[in-house]
C-alpha cells in the first residue's frame, strides 16, 4: 500500500516535490456542510510559511494556496477538495552540488537507496515544505471541528537546551519561536541565531494541547487514539519522539501517583489531574489531550561534515542553500495540522461505535 | 473503520476479551512457504506468560497456542492463519466490585462512554491479556524475517529511576526484569518488590533493538518507518512515550552533533554513529534500528484511590486481583513483537518500490 | 494487502481450510448494543449447511457456530465478534487422487502457482465450505440492520434453461431449489437431477432482493454501492456475472425506456419503475435493490475430463467426493449475507456524509 | 472511509467536478523506474476526447494533460504522480434548468438526498466527466505493465440490439463505435444517429481482453482478482452489468461444457477453451483475460420526460446541453483503463505471495 495518504475516514493524500511545478493535497472524507474559503486555509498556510523572521530560512514561497474541487458557494459538498500551491521560489541550482553527495541527516540516501532513483532537487518528496500541504489539509479539519467547539493549538517548550517555565497562550504568537513564556522565547530566539552564526543547528521540543476534544474517541486495540496521535506526529519531518501526557516522566512514577483520581462535578465525572494527557485505554477521556514530540535540529548546515557519495567516494560537505537553523517554530502549525486531522478522523470513525 | 487490525500487507485481526472463552488472531498475509510450527509460537509465548516469577501477577494462563489454519504440512500456505488461545484461570467474580466502579488509570470510563456497554471482567478488551495475540503473531513474523537474517530483541532499561548502565545481550533473560545489566536488574527487582508491598506499582522504559533490517524500508511521506513503529509501540497498553535513536535528546544536540556522518566501509557506505536510529527521512539507512518507549505504572494498585461509579457517586477503590505491579518485563516481548510485525509488514511493501 | 477481508467500517476477515480442524470469521466494527445470539446465527447457517435434500453434497456438517468473543449479556459490545464452526465430517482421503492432478474449473492450478504450495484436502482454502464464515457474518449484518427495517432475501431465478416465471415470496424456502415459482422449482429439481445421474451439473441465476435500504448508500465515486456489490457477489464461488436492475438488457433500450421517471407520492419521491435496481450514480435511490448474479455449474463431475498434473503429465479425471450437482440454492443465503454485509457497511459509512 | 480512491497497492485518487476549474488523479505507489511522458497519457486522453466525431456531445475539451509530480527525468521515482486536466468548455449556465429538478436516471437525486447539497452544474462530482482522470491513471498503468508485455484493449460488441459478429483488431479504431466488426460498426452508427434524431440514446456492451496478463494474480477470497474486476468495472457511470468469461451464459451449460480442459503443450499447462475467462478461483490463470460490461443508454435526452423537483414539484424536464447519444464508444477507453488499474494492483500485490 503507497504511504502518502494519511486517515481512514477523514482522509488527506498529498502530492509534490519541492522543486517541482507544484505541491497539493487532496482531502477526501471531509463531511458536506463544512464553510471552507481560501482565506481559512490561507490563514494557516501563512503561519507555516518561510521568510516570516530572521531566524528562518529566506526561500520567499508565498505559498498561496487554491481550492480547486469540493466546495461549491462557499460549502463542502462531500466530494473530494484538492488544495494545490504552486512552487516558486525554488532555485534547483543551489542542489547541483548535492546530485551525488548524500547529505547527513537527511534522506538522500535512503530514498536512493530505496527507489533507484531520486529528484535531488531541494530534497525533492522529503523536503519538509510537503509540510505546507499538512498545513492545507489541517485548516479544513479545523473548520470541520470548529462547529464542535475543538481547538487545537501547539507551542515551543523547549530550544536545545532552554525550557519554557510559563504559560500565556496569547503570547505563543507573539515572539518568533512559539513560546508561551516571552522570557524564555528571547533566550530561545538567541540561541537559535547563536548556533546559525556558527553554521550549526538547534532542535527542541513543541507541546500540542488539544481543548473541547470529547470523550470516546478513539478505535482500540490497534488505532488507538494515542497510537494514531504518535503516528500522526512521528511522520512529521525531523520528529524524533511522540509523548502522550506524563509520557517519559511516567515512568519513574509510582501508580498511585501517575493515575488521574476521578470525582463527580455538576453531576458529571472529572479527573484531579491529567497524567494520561486525556487518553485512557487508547480512547479520549474528555480532558485536555496533551501530545509533546522531540524535533531533532536542522541536518543542513554550513559547517563541513565528512559524507560519501553514490560514487562510493567520501567527500567533506558544507550545505549551502537557504535553509532554517531551527525548524521547530514553522513545525508548531505542522503538529497542530496533524493533531487536527487525527480528531477530525477518529471524531467521525466513532460516529460507528454504537447501533 | 475498525481499529482492531494493524498492518497493510503483513495484517494481523485479534481479536478477544480477557475472560471469554478464548483470544485469538488472525495473520492474513503472510507469505507461503514460511516454516512455522506452534512450538515456534509457543516460545514467545512463554516469555510473555504471567506466573514466571515473583514480580508477576498470579494468574496461571497455560497460554497454549493452537494453529487452526493457514499452515500445511509445517509451512505457510499464504492463506489465513489463525492462532487461538484459550482463558483457563479467569476469575470474573473478582471483578464485580468494579462493575460499576471505574479504576483510575484504566479504561473503564472510556470504554462505557464510547459503547455504552462493557465488558467489565478483566477489563474485558482493554485487558492487556490481549497482548498475548501480538507475541503469537509476532511469532509468525520472526519466523518469516529470519530467512533474511533479521534479529529484533527488546530489554529493559530503567525501572522506576533505576537505569541500566551496562549492556550484555546474554544477561536479558537471565533475570526477571529482562535487564542487559545483571547489577541494576538486582536494583530494579528490589524496587518493583518495594512497590508491591505498599500496595504501589511503578513503570519503566524498555528498548529495542533490530539488526540485520535492511536499507529501503518504509513508504513515506505518512506510512514512514518510524511513523509505523511509533504507532505499534505506542498502541500496546501502559505505553506513554516512543523515541527513535536519539530520541527526546536530540532536541538539546546541535545539528554537527546529532547528524551521523557517512563513510566507506568495504565498498558499502557505514554512519559513525546512530543518533536516527537506524532511519532517516522515514526510510531505514541499514544501521541498527533503535527504539525506546515510556511504560506507566500498572494503575491496578491495593492502595486507595477515590473514583466515581456509573451511577454518578463517588467511591474509594482498592484494585483487588491478581496484578503485575511492574508490567515492564511482561510488555518487552510485546514490544519486540510490534516492532517484528512492522518490519515485516514494510519489508512487503518494500517489494513494491521498483518497477 | 492481503485479501480475505471484506469492507472498510463493517469488517470481515474469514479463515480456514475446508479440512482443517476449524473455519471462523472476525467481524470488526460491528456497532455495540446489537442484540445477538448463536441462535441467530444457526439459523442463517442451516440454510447453507449440506445435506438438506437429495440435490445436496452428502457431507454432513452439523455447522454448529460458536461466538467466542465481542457479545457480553446477549448484546455486541463493539469488541471484535468471532465466530467459529468446527470441521467433522472432512474425508481428506477422498483427495489423495487430486493431490497432484489438477481439477478443470477449480482453483487447484491457480493456487499452486500462486503460492508455490497447497493444501489440496477439499480444496483447501479454495473451498465453497469458506462461504459459511459469510453467511455467519451476514447473520451478524442482518441483527444489526433489522433495527432499521432493512429486509435482504435472495431466490433462484434460473436452473440451466429453466427460468421461474411466478413470484410468491413465500413459496421461496418451501422448495429444494429455493425458488419463488413452485412450478419452475420442480422442473428445476428434476434438471438437477438428471445432471447427476449423467455424473454432470448445472449452474443457475439468483436474484437479490433489498426492502428498505435508505437512499443514500454509497461513496462515489469508486466504493460506489453497484460497485461493492458487484465485488460482494463476484467474489462469491462460482459466481462469473453480477448485474444491477435491468443489467444486461438495458442495453437494449431507449434511454426514454430505461430511465425510471419520478413523481411525489404523500410528499416524498417516488419511481415508477426500477431499472436502475435502486441505485443512481453509485447511490441507493430508496428504490427496491436488485442484484442478479451468474452461477456456473459445479467444476466436480463424476464425467471424465482431461486435465493435467503438478508433474506436467495429462490424465483423465473424473472428480469423486461428495459434491453438489448445483451450487445454486446454497449460494442463495450467501448472496444475501454478501448483499447484507455491504448494506451493513455502507449504512455506517454514510454516517459521515455530512457535518 | 472516503470513497475517491481505488487500488491497495498501485492507488489512484480522484478528484475535480465538471465544471470546476480543474479535475485531476493523484497515483500512489507507482514503482519508480517507469518511463512515463505526458504524452503518453495524452495519448490515451485524446482516446477519450470529446468532439472526435459526430456520435459524440459537442463539448470541446482539449483534456489536455500536466503532470505535476513523481516524474523526474522522465521517469517516475515511486513518489505520488499528480496529473492534473483543466476544464475549459463548460457552459454551466446550461444547467441552471436542472438547479432544482433531477433528472431521470441521473445521480441528481441520490447525491442531494446523501449530502444535502450538491453542485448541479454538468452533474458535478457524477459527471462521466471524471473518467478522464480514470484514463490518465490507466496511461500509467499501462506504461508499468508494458515492460512485462502486458496488453489491455476493449472493444463495442453491441449498440442496443445490434452485435458484432466478426473480429479483426486492427478494425476497432477505425470507425466511431469501436467495433471489432466493420459492417456492424456501420449499422452501430446509423442506430446512434437514429436515436438522437428522435432526442433518445442506446447503450451497449463492451469488452475488454487482456494479453500476457500472467498466472497467479489475485487474493482470494475477497480481493479475488474477478471481484476486483467486477469492481472495477462496475465502478465506470452508466455500467449496470459484469460478466466474466462465458459469464450470464454459463448458467446454462453443465459442468462437462462450461470447465476448461486441460493440456501440456511446450511443456506448460495450457486451457483448451476459455469459459473461465482467464480466472479460476479468483486467481488468473494465465489464460486470456476476457470481460464484458453492459452500458446503460445515457439518460440525458431531449425527449419530454416528468420528474419531479427538489420543492417537491412535479415538472416535465427535457435535458438539454451537450450530451452523447451513446456513451459506449467512449467507455471503451476508460473500462481499459480501469482493467489496467486492476492488473497493475494485483501485479504488484502479487509480489507478497511468496517469502
């Protein structure tokens, strides 16, 4: 079975390389009824887009984004909505270097090596601005799930090694990593800018919470909603783990202390805490979903690495082209996309459960 | 669609409550010609089964496998292979203090808001006993990759905040919390015994390893490697946390640190370190597959918890039964059994690739 | 992916060889809250089973179900149902002489050259005995559809060259060929009958017919419901045609004859004819559904045949066993378990047509 | 789960209504290494093409192709081929008479019924429009399997009562029908060209036969390769009927007719006649592949017809815009193009078989 789809109902497939005519998704499973603009996708498209700071990469992709089918006088129709944006700013050129030489950390030579073959051009299907398509596609989800009352929405917490230590959730946009915390954000924007001075990179770590997600969602004991949410996010580019709630820290917990004591509160059940991360038994329990994943840094940097090439010769590699020190910030968007389209397919798969 | 399969071309069915008659799963899938005996299932099983020591929960399940289908004369046939388990020790009368009670940390409250009817005995589905189908069938994927020369094994590698420090293959199975190292498992061991007295349990981090994978595994850009790995971990109850290689600690290296770099070796190229463990770009790059998962306390606990019923009332538990108090030994040939059934599952995808 | 399973939201996935020790089903994504019993079941079962008249294979399989997981006090619980029937009476002696030479018209080359192996004992998995687990699971289809009034039955149309010309519903299960014209029906037996004594047999027609299946059934524009009926029923055995409505004679009109006009009848639409056999683009119309499906003439004569062995010798042949001179009338409850079980489907599916 | 995609392994998606801006097909897991050009695909298009001769509507679409991705160098790298149609003739204010009423025979009525909404202009989403993206996939499909010599073509054997008698391959592009028989295509023609004058259609059947497709393809028992078929073909607008080999016709001859002897010849097993059509057991056989479709006459007509609206009124409608009086010659590419889907799937499929 091809892997570029993603979702068993609510289901998106998408498409392009990053120097070809033109990267899209096509979204197929969104419910009819749904009011869906450009505008709406645009929107979210823009968070994700390049050039927005100085601490990412300078590639100009206005990233304007067109819904060809699936939405007729401003509503979904049931049918299948393609979302297509036209490359532009690609300069293939900045690749010719790399024709043969496997860049380390990235996919060069795994799709090689699986394909026979592969478009060298700017990481051609591996490159992250497929991203942009997640993006597309979690915007409609997002409208799907607003008439719910569902919001979703993702932040920095950690870049290398400094961690958020506060929450003001007006503040996320605000500062050019996503942090809620605008003390930690201006240490964290330093950072990044101290390791591209160098020709280096820094990873880190975004948080996804997710608010109004209602209990029963989820199809055990295999698309689990947590193993479906780990999935989601681990096929992001440069995500190197998934965490659900207490995650690795559970671990060193005793029972007692890592479950979530249930009480009664206008007549209905609530939980004391939220270890679980609003995900029992692999199904939503109607508290806040909290998801972390790891975001390895950029593998593209300036400093000379040593690497081969398909010759099977080794070479010293600088990676030049206009790349992102750190790409959590444009990921933070990329993880809620993911999040959103998990809900919006699990929301619509439970609609089963009963007779 | 129904959540109770996993895998595309290598798929596997279970199916099964902790006190029926029996569990069960289905293989469809797997190749023909495949040498495969009940014995070979009947291995792993052992590994996993309950009563093997002092830290495990009572319950004595033979755990005897039975092949009903899809084998021929002591070989694969392509056709469907079901491997059934019968439940012999179920004692359903223990569970009638929780019919209506939901155990903190369980799945009772989602499963009852999601269905609207459980079965409570046991945890019914929810019941890791389930997890006994993933050994049996993951049995038939070791069977299968082993003509390929391909070798996945799993250890545990903190309990509590006891981690281990040494690493000897041979040491795993020697001890009963499946450590590499024989000094910390004498720790771990004690710990686990520490819990149990006080009506406690505490959780832990299992790792696993796979060598001999092949380059050229996984379908990007959704049904990545890593993504399905996360996926499989993720799914196997208890399970907080998957990382791959390097894991959450990738997200305070620097991109010169964390990039494995490529050298020629013999005429093949070889990576000087494993920080992707073993993946890149979702593809696997041939080095050692490493990955790692965050095990929660059992919340099955003697010690009281507050709780509220399906009536609306609030209540004190106290988790009678017989339970693991530390499930981490238990779940390491789960864990090696998902990850099989993903490689397996990839490799014959992977026959796809190429024209 | 592997193939012995049937539909996305409503999931079969049978197993078992004809002389195993056991066949069974999975049925995954049945709703909870389903009433449901082995009785219920049986009783779909017997009008399959062997043995019931003289036009009938003299095997004799009591086909006694078991449901050995996902009911709980009577009612489904949305957990995976399995269902299993023993083997008992298999005589795999009967098959020493086929187990190299290769009989015309059944599966036993393809197979061999498929899989490279296979299990020759009653044809093994190839085995019209496979189509129980159907009607197993359509019982479990038919519990759950009744709910909404959905009513499936299906009646030989057609036994060689005699075709019935009356209808009376209840005449239908009151003969051996389970037709609705008592006429036709004896003419039909004594055809039947004279095929076996020249050691030969015939094949048939059967109509199925659907009461109160809701318009809008059905995704377009591939999983339109013509087209999974059409797959439901060609991938029953010996099945080599499947028309909707007029089928094949609607190649012969007009379009002003075919088209089925509309008109308002108490405030609804209603449709003057049925060409269409209730379904529009892919989508049921409300209307009655009407499938017709070819049935060839049972593959095992006692007349010999030439044919070829495993060793690439010719050989006559001349089939022993206990065969069916006409699959016909048990083929009927297993259209009607094929028609229930993508009406089953399709009615959660369309649980997602709108927001 | 969506409906807009077809095939397990070498998948295509769908999407694009008649009078959108565009249609296009998403193909997933095309294996990489096949030469593919755009005019390659134009070639089958062109097949397809509007305007091509006095039989068919008078739309002019120039269906001119773009692939927009998955091709490099001129050959595809085993990422997703997104090839893309601009609609440029659509008259949508045609259509503005059917805003509210549905037009017989049409899916007018089912798709409002399904989403509660729909776009009327040219049928939408249900337009034979979107069998254009159904020939481009096939393009591709067609180009991997012809390096096996794989070769697929259709042909007209009946326009409402008139059947060809003769075959001469070579003939069947040659006139407007394209029938296999150059005397029945005349009086084809003339039939089709007597029925618009009267404001009326014809159907008609087709079939497709397919060469060199090898023994072995299919997975039993539900994605049999004649139920894929069936499938497949069943799928196209307008198809009410399947047939497989001797198909309906084989309900009335007796076993000892209708099975395919068998013979040594060279050393391989060969079938003296083809009643099967080239399946036995849902597997191929090795033997021609041979299948028929029954095409409904197209239920757009000028003729008076009544129906009723979406108030609730009752109207007389007499469909006007462009519409073929036949829709068979041009299906004749698009049932190639499905079969050609089918086989690439299961060829690929079938590469799991064996370990």
């Amino acid at each position: 079975m091809a892997g570029n789809s993603f979702g068993a109902q609510f289901r998106i497939t998408t498409w392009g390389e990053s120097h070809g005519p033109a990267i899209g998704v096509v979204v197929d499973g969104c419910p009819a009824g749904v009011v869906l603009s450009e505008e709406m996708i645009q929107l979210q498209l823009d968070r994700r887009r390049t050039g927005q700071s100085e601490i990412t990469t300078q590639r100009k992709e206005p990233d304007r984004c067109r819904i060809l089918s699936g939405v007729f006088d401003g509503v979904t129709t049931g049918t299948p909505i393609n979302i297509q944006i036209e490359n532009q700013d690609s300069k293939s050129s900045s690749y010719d270097s790399i024709r043969k030489a496997f860049r380390p950390g990235h996919a060069d030579y795994t799709y090689l090596t699986k394909y026979g073959i592969r478009d060298h051009r700017g990481g051609g299907r591996a490159s992250a601005r497929e991203t942009a398509c997640r993006v597309a596609a979690g915007a409609v989800a997002r409208a799907f799930l607003l008439r719910y009352g569902i919001d979703v929405f993702a932040h920095t917490v950690k870049i290398h090694d400094i961690a958020a230590s506060k929450f003001d959730r007006f503040a996320i946009e605000k500062n050019d990593v996503r942090c809620a915390d605008p003390d930690a954000a201006t240490l964290m924007v330093e950072r990044i800018l101290a390791a591209r001075k160098q020709g280096d990179s820094v990873g880190g770590v975004i948080e996804v919470l997710g608010f109004g997600v209602p209990a029963g969602l989820g199809e055990p004991v295999y698309d689990r909603f947590d193993a479906d949410i780990a999935k989601a996010l681990m096929s992001i580019n440069a995500v190197k783990g998934v965490e659900i709630g207490a995650g690795f820290s559970a671990a060193a917990l005793n029972g007692s202390q890592n479950n979530d004591p249930m009480r009664m509160k206008n007549g209905s059940p609530v939980f004391l805490s939220n270890n679980s991360g609003g995900i029992d038994g692999g199904i939503t329990n109607g508290n806040t979903l909290v998801a972390r994943i790891a975001v390895k840094p950029t593998p593209s940097i300036l400093k000379e690495q040593m690497t081969v090439t398909s010759d099977g010769a080794e070479t010293p590699i600088s990676v030049e082209g206009r790349h992102d020190p750190c790409v959590v910030p444009r990921a933070v968007p990329v993880a809620e996309a993911m999040t959103l389209l998990v809900i919006a397919d699990h929301y619509l798969r439970n609609r089963s459960a009963r007779a």
